[in-house]
C-alpha cells in the first residue's frame, strides 16, 4: 500500500491503528521520529509528499506499535518533565503520574545542599530531573540492573545531569553510606501479580517483569524498603514513593510502623486516585 503524502499516511494510520484498539496518536510520533519534524512541522506539510523509503519505515513501525510493541521501543525514547529520554526494554517506560512525584518531591525539601538518593532508579528519569532541577543537591541513584543503570548513565550524560549510580538491591548500597540522606524517593515495583493477566499485552510482554511486579497485593518492595527507611532517611528528612491506586492505606501503615514518629500523608495525583506517599521525620 502506498502512502505518498503525509495526510494519506496519517490518515492510514490512525485506521490502522484503531482497528487494533491503539491510539491513532501513535501515528503522529512515528512520523515525527521518521521525518525529525516538530508536531507543528507535521501538521504544514499535511500535503508533502513523502520519500518512499520514509513510508515504507513508517508502515513499518505503526504495523509493529499496532501488535503490541510499546512505541516509545520503536523510536528508543520517551518524554518525562519536558525532557527526552532514551528508554529500552530493559528499563520501565516513565509514565506521565511519575511527573507528580517530582512535584511532591521538590515543593516539600528544603532550599540549599540536600543528599537525595533514587531507589530502582530504571532509566534515571527521577535521579536526573532532580539533579537538574536541585542543582545544589548531592544525588545517588540505585538499581540492581546492571542494564537499567547503563541506560540511566546514558540519560544522565546527554542531560548534563551529576549523578552517582551504584548497583545493589533498594536502600542495600546506602546502608554503607558515611551519612544518612535528606531525602529518599522511589517509584518501586508496585503492580500486584493477580492483576497480571488483565494488563495490557505491550506492557506486560515489553517492560521488565522486574520493574512491574510486587508480589500477590503489589506490596513486597514497599514491605522491605519500610525495614530499611530509618537506616537511611535522616530526621529530618523527606521521602516520597509512587504507589497503586488502593495501596494507600497499606503503604502508610508500613511505615507508621517502622517510622511510629512520621507524619506519613497520602497524596492524589490529577485524577483523583492514589498516588504517592510522603513521609516527614
């Protein structure tokens, strides 16, 4: 099929695309990763033609987003607080709810030098927006794959971003620290394992099982990275997890119990459903 003009190929792909029950938005990123043009580029050269090796790779891809590989897989990056990231299949796809830990995170440290550590840091999104947007802050970012933390480096040296990467599982690497830091922050695993079957067949067959599953409720890393809070949040200090809409109550009481002197506060993000947690000491 030939799709020699750019509103023919965008109109073949949204088709396309919502036959399979995916987003015709798709359609617009993979001719914008195929061309390099902007979106308002896309949008003046609805009636160019386009080179046929251009549309062939374009038919390409959207048949490949449309049997269920993420499209951010396609064109290797994803966009995370205004910024490009490179992202593969060893690492976990930011979403955009994460975008609301970072607000958490920055509207409630303190002004002037701050040791923040990421725990599970994946493709460095977290580490890095908040070494860029903390600039004064010492920050340490943890993973226990050695793949996840190559892509985090790679994120980290084309944003500029100073990071220090250390592989271990969760807060293991900062038990050893001369200093306990002023804030923790982690998006863990948090998916419960009943719900595996019901998720969406690009995310469950294309982003690491290990980024994604936390046992039968979603609750096992929440459960160790509680144990080890006070070994490593300083009083004061701050920490903030990304949780499951419906873990709320549990994810607090973990804490509470470990950490009885906290104020432990549970935030919504934009669509009213559970979304963070914040811990004060």
């Amino acid at each position: 099929m030939s799709v020699p003009h750019v509103h023919e190929a965008l109109k073949w792909a949204s088709s396309f695309l919502e036959s399979w029950h995916r987003e015709k938005e798709i359609g617009y990123i993979l001719l914008e990763f195929h061309t390099g043009w902007s979106r308002s580029r896309l949008l003046a050269e609805m009636q160019s033609p386009l080179p046929d090796i251009t549309a062939a790779r374009f038919k390409e891809d959207v048949m490949k987003a449309a049997a269920g590989t993420p499209v951010q897989h396609i064109t290797g990056l994803e966009t995370f607080y205004g910024r490009n990231f490179r992202v593969n299949p060893d690492v976990l796809i930011p979403r955009p709810e994460t975008e609301e830990l970072i607000e958490a995170v920055l509207k409630n440290v303190p002004e002037g030098p701050l040791r923040v550590a990421d725990i599970g840091t994946g493709s460095g999104i977290i580490a890095i927006t908040l070494a860029l947007e903390l600039p004064e802050a010492d920050v340490t970012a943890v993973d226990i794959s050695s793949e996840a933390l190559e892509t985090a480096r790679v994120n980290a040296y084309a944003h500029g971003a100073e990071v220090q990467f250390e592989q271990g599982d969760l807060c293991g690497p900062l038990l050893q620290a001369e200093a306990p830091f002023d804030v923790i922050v982690s998006n863990p695993p948090y998916v419960p394992e009943k719900d595996r079957g019901s998720m969406d067949t690009n995310v469950k067959d294309h982003e690491p099982e290990g980024a994604l599953f936390a046992g039968e409720e979603g609750l096992d890393i929440y459960r160790r990275l509680a144990v080890q809070l006070p070994s490593v949040l300083k009083n004061p200090g701050v920490a903030a997890f990304e949780i499951g809409h419906g873990q709320g109550d549990a994810v607090r009481a973990l804490i509470k119990k470990e950490l009885p002197e906290a104020s432990v506060e549970l935030l919504l993000d934009i669509n009213e459903k559970e979304r963070i947690i914040l811990v004060h000491i």
